[in-house]
C-alpha cells in the first residue's frame, strides 16, 4: 500500500504537470526602439498570430551600464513611455513584463514563465543590437521557438534603395532621389494593431522595476508632447535654422524611441513641407550607412581621414563641454544640451565643426560627448552628423569648410536672443576670453588636414 507521503508527491506532481499542460501557448512581443501600441509593426504581426501576445522590455544592462549619470533624461524618458504603454495594457486586461539584465537573461526568464511559440520584434540597425538580435534568435532557436523581425522605425531600410549596380548609395542627393522612385503608398500604410487589442495575453499587473532598484535616480521631467506641431512643419523651411524660433519639429526623441511613427510624421511631412521630408529621408540615409558599413560607429568613413594627428587637448575640451570657449553661439549651445538634453540643429553643426577644425579635437570625443547628453541621442544620426561636420564621413562638408562662428550668429542669431537667453554674462566683463582665433585656427585647421590627406 502507497504510503500518505508518496501519494501526496504524486498528487503535487500531478498537479503541476496539469499546470503545465495547461499553460497557455503565447507569443511574446519584444519592445525596443518602437515604444507605442499603435502603428507598431512587430506588434501588429504578433497580435494577428495565432496566440495571445505578452508585450516584454528589458532594461538593458549592457546599455545601462555604459551610461555614465544615474539620473540620465533618457531613462527618465523610458520609464515614461513605459507607463504610458502600462496604463494602456491594464485596462486591456493586460500588461507589460519588464526584466532588468542582459536579454540572454530576460528570455531565460521568459521562456520558463511561459509557454512561448514566437517572438517578435522590429529590426535595429546598429552594431550592439545586430549582435543581440543573432544571439537571442539562437537562443530561442535552441528551445524551437521561432523569432521574426519587422521593419518599423524606417520606411526604407538596408538594401530598399541601392544604386543600379545593387551598391549602397554614400551620397545623399541621388540616394534622396532614388529613395523617392522606390516609395510606395504601402511603405505608408498603418497598422492597425487596436483592432486585435483582444489578442493581449490577460494577466495581472507585472511589477515593473524601479529606476532605485536599477541603481537610477529618475529626475521626473514631463513626458515631451509627441503631437506634431502642424504649424510648425508647415513653415519648416523658413524657421528650422534659427534658434531662437520654435521653428523645429521636437520630434527626434519621440522618433528614437520610437513612441511616434514614423510611417505618420513621415505622411505628414509628405503632404505639408519637402524640407522636412527630406531630414526624414536624411535620418534614414544614416541608418543605411550604419548598417552597411558598421566600420563608421568607431573609425572614419574615409580612411584616410584617421591620420589626422588631433590635438585633443584635454582642457580645450573641457571648456568646449562646459560652454566656455568665449564663442557665444558655441557656448550658448553646450549649454542648452548640458541643462536640457537637447541641442538645435543648427547649432550642433556650429559646434561640431567648433570641436574638430578650430580645437582640432577627435569627432570621437564630441560624438560621445553627445551620447551622453542627447535624449534623442541616435547612434546613426549622431555618427553621421559628426562625420558630416568633421569632414571625415559620406557626404561631409569638405575639410576645407570650416564654420565661422561670428558669421553663422549673424545669419541665425543676429538679435543674439539665443545666445542671451543661455550666456546670460555675454555683456558682462566675466564673460570669458576666446580660447583660440578663428583665422588662426582655420589656418592650423587646413594644414593639419592637408598635411593629413597628402600622406599615403
């Protein structure tokens, strides 16, 4: 006769095998650069699968470790767009499961909590996620659960629009021209993911981690408005190069993260303003160019331009970080980024070009500067846009093109309402003196450069 305690092993045994058998079969949807439920394409794919969808995140910690400031904007940033997908997920029925670790890690988890199928997730186009993405999808590959990709936070990506030769374009301008010959009104077209909401895998609320137990100290700043700005984007062309004007879109954040889409501002820019359609296109030029030549993230596009001997002077660079250089436009830049996270975009070109031709600083440097402060920091864009202005990239300004300062206030800034309004001091006699002479810094400038392309 089976004794109490064995039968009672058995009974626990056999209810957990009922447990399991019981488990319902979900896919997951892997949220990353597209925080919204609206217009997503991964998401759209997994809800119109066969199984209910739970919506997963990772708190990165190859990312987060990196970032320098416990009080980053950008995870403040995060953890908004977080909550505001979280209160749409609960009254769904629903919610988000959000692990803190390395994704190897949180698909570990995932895959012992549930009884997953599929997982599904938008393409990210830089070096650290290609990586990612290839050993999560072994990794779900071993345990026969099939991972699938969409294409979400680009309208035209990797080989869509290649020269006729099937190369990768490195100019913009026939790049531009034949990224307008391949769109198609279905490169437009939404998803509709709301119409299968009911496809939310029903659970209670999954604890999200706090930024403290993540070693984050979330300063609350609000929530930036992701409304486009008709107006705006109306009369782009006539207000965007100037600073003092509310005269740009504001939507770079929202863009990275993906918690606007890009298929609508992108419709929206289409019928309202070309000059704004084409910095859409430019943001997608730069994709291109990462996921091509992956190279860029760390050394210059052009090879020969590695040989140039910076001079990477390391209090010169403090003073440009802090706004200091006695260059009002220049200071009053650094300034904004430094207090807000944000920079306009006609003064980080002033100030790009500031750091590598007059203090012949790397672009490595003031491009990680920037990684550090951007909230709407973009590894593409900001790569591109500091190759662009070095002169070391695809497409850049030529070495020769060094910006002046003084002109580019007159033109932009002239009342100095930009400048005031962050170099408070400007008039004062404690406003400091300029670190270097423009003329003799274009000068050094030149020849550096020169000396530079001339070697073999």
């Amino acid at each position: 006769m089976m004794s109490p305690e064995i039968s009672g092993q058995q009974a626990c045994i056999g209810c957990l095998m009922a447990a399991i058998i019981n488990m319902s079969v979900v896919n997951l949807i892997w949220f990353r650069r597209d925080l919204r439920l609206e217009d997503q394409a991964a998401l759209y794919h997994a809800l119109k699968a066969e199984h209910p969808v739970v919506p997963v995140f990772v708190l990165d910690k190859a990312i987060l470790d990196d970032l320098a400031d416990n009080t980053d904007k950008r995870v403040a940033f995060i953890y908004g767009a977080l909550e505001v997908m979280q209160q749409q997920l609960l009254q769904l029925g629903s919610s988000l499961d959000v692990f803190y670790g390395t994704p190897a890690a949180a698909f570990a988890h995932w895959t012992a909590k549930y009884q997953v199928a599929k997982v599904f997730t938008n393409h990210d186009y830089e070096p650290y996620a290609r990586q990612r993405d290839a050993a999560i999808a072994q990794q779900l590959r071993e345990q026969g659960i099939s991972f699938h990709m969409g294409k979400d936070q680009v309208i035209l990506e990797k080989n869509e629009v290649l020269k006729d030769n099937g190369e990768p374009y490195t100019v913009f301008t026939p790049y531009h021209k034949k990224w307008q010959q391949v769109l198609q009104p279905a490169h437009l077209q939404s998803y509709a993911c709301s119409q299968y909401f009911s496809k939310f895998y029903q659970q209670a609320p999954v604890k999200i981690p706090t930024p403290e137990e993540i070693g984050f100290k979330v300063i609350p700043l609000p929530f930036p408005d992701r409304e486009m700005n008709i107006q705006v984007i109306r009369h782009y062309d006539e207000t965007r190069d100037y600073p003092a004007l509310e005269g740009t879109s504001r939507l770079g954040v929202h863009l990275r993260f993906g918690t606007v889409s890009i298929r609508e501002v992108m419709q929206t820019a289409l019928q309202l303003n070309a000059t704004f359609a084409k910095e859409l296109v430019w943001r997608e030029f730069y994709q291109m160019i990462l996921w091509h030549f992956p190279a860029v993230a760390t050394h210059s596009f052009r090879p020969a331009y590695d040989r140039i001997q910076w001079r990477n002077n390391e209090t010169e660079f403090e003073r440009w970080c802090q706004g200091m250089t006695g260059y009002p436009i220049v200071d009053a830049g650094m300034r904004e980024l430094n207090a807000t996270g944000y920079m306009h975009n006609r003064v980080r070109m002033i100030t790009a070009s500031f750091l590598t031709k007059h203090l012949l600083v790397d672009w490595r440097w003031g491009e990680a500067y920037f990684a550090e402060k951007l909230l709407d920091y973009d590894l593409a864009a900001n790569n591109g846009g500091w190759q662009w202005a070095a002169g070391t990239g695809c497409d850049a300004a030529p070495y020769f093109r060094v910006f002046n300062p003084a002109l580019q206030t007159q033109k932009f800034d002239k009342q100095l309402d930009y400048i005031r309004k962050w170099v408070p001091e400007l008039d004062g006699f404690d406003y400091v003196q300029p670190i270097v002479s423009h003329e003799a810094a274009r000068k050094r400038a030149l020849e550096v450069y020169g000396r530079a392309l001339k070697e073999k």
